[in-house]
C-alpha cells in the first residue's frame, strides 16, 4: 500500500550542485587563507603573490560555472 515513502518533484539539479558548490567553496577558503598566511610571514611578497591567489581564484570559480553548466545540461 505505501510503496512510494518519498517522491522528489522537480530538478534535482538543484541539490547536485549544492552538494558540489562545497568543493569550491573549500578551495576559495584555502587559497585566500593561504593568502593570508604568506602575506603575514613576509608582508614584503604580498604583491608578488597577489597575482596567484587572483589566478587561483578564477579557476577554482570557474569550475564551480562548469558544475552548474552540468547540472543543469544533464538534468532530466
């Protein structure tokens, strides 16, 4: 009689890059409190490494675009 226990109505694509929004988000965390500890032990490189953390950034951004570009394409 109670077959179905729970039943999911919509895109589940929405919760898939929920779910995968965490990876990025831990790398931004990463990168900028690395960042951050680098600048505090010699602040005499903080824009020599500047550039990197920016180039870190944009990739790290960039395949957060790429999970959502997914989820959405393969969504059913």
């Amino acid at each position: 009689m109670l077959d179905v226990l729970a039943a999911v109505n919509g895109s589940t694509a929405a919760i898939g890059y929920g779910l995968a929004a965490i990876g990025p988000g831990i790398g931004v965390g990463l990168v900028f409190s690395a960042y951050i500890q680098s600048t505090a032990r010699q602040p005499e490189s903080s824009r020599l490494t500047l550039p990197y953390v920016w180039i870190g950034f944009a990739v790290i951004e960039a395949l957060a675009l790429l999970g959502i570009a997914f989820g959405f394409i393969w969504a059913k």
